[in-house]
C-alpha cells in the first residue's frame, strides 16, 4: 500500500468522522428517499440546461442542497458526478466569470466538489479540475480552501 492511500485518520482511535455529526442536531438531516428524490430531479433540470446551454444555470443548479450526511453516500456520489458533468461541460476560458457569479457559498461548494473530483483521478479529468480551482481561489481567494478543509460535512 502506497504511503497516500492509507487514512491516518482510521488508526487514530478518536478521530472525529462525517458519522460522528448530529445532523439531525443541526437540522440538517432529511430522509433517505427525500434526498434520493432530490438528486435525481436536480441531475435531470442539470442535463436539461446543459442542453439548452445555461451552463451558468446548470452550475448553479448542481451546487445547489448538497446532500450531506454517511447514510447518502449514493447520492453524494451520484450529485457529484452531476456537478463533474457541468464541470467538464464549460470551457476553461468562460470559468471566470461563472465563478464570479456565484454566491460565497456556493463557492464553498463548488471547492468541496472539485476535491471529490481530485480524489478520483481514475474517473474525473485532473488538469481540467485543477483549471476550475485555479479559477475559483483567484475569485473567492485562500478563505475558500481554509473553509471546505475545516468542515467536517463532505460531498
């Protein structure tokens, strides 16, 4: 095993994970249908736009109510290869100004998915992905990165 795939966090015994969050406790816990229910409708009105060519709605649209939480990891997969879909749609030379009309929290969101997207270089276009972040600190700035590591709820 390479040193970069083992999680020091697994062999530290209190180390603090997404299933020790209440989420029910901060008001963030739905259930599992609903959230089913949700990512498959948003990851159609996604590809509906993209269709159209909105790709400013679409990428607005797919960060939009992440699922959050350790019982969605199918639909935190499934949202996230929806927003990866936007992400590879749009053209590096039009990120800019996408990024810019982004509210700061979707921002945020937008950087969490982008180091989902950099966990599995077999699946996503890294170079591309690294464009996107690149993009997103000049506009929303080092503030962005502090803020997605130090949460502790992931997409």
């Amino acid at each position: 095993m390479a040193f970069r795939k083992i999680d020091i966090d697994a062999l530290e015994e209190d180390a603090f994970g997404e299933d020790d969050i209440d989420f029910q406790e901060i008001g963030e816990l739905r259930p599992q249908a609903e959230v089913e229910a949700q990512v498959s409708s948003r990851a159609q009105e996604v590809r509906s736009l993209l269709q159209r060519g909105n790709t400013s709605g679409a990428l607005s649209t797919s960060l939009q109510n992440p699922p959050y939480g350790a019982p969605f990891h199918a639909a935190k997969a499934r949202n996230t290869q929806t927003v990866m879909e936007v992400l590879n749609s749009i053209k590096v030379s039009d990120v800019p100004q996408l990024v810019k009309n982004l509210s700061p929290e979707e921002q945020d969101v937008l950087m969490k998915y982008l180091y989902a997207g950099m966990a599995t270089p077999e699946q996503n276009n890294s170079g591309h992905l690294l464009a996107w972040h690149e993009k997103l600190t000049e506009v929303a700035g080092q503030g962005c990165i502090v803020r997605v590591i130090t949460d502790r709820r992931t997409v």
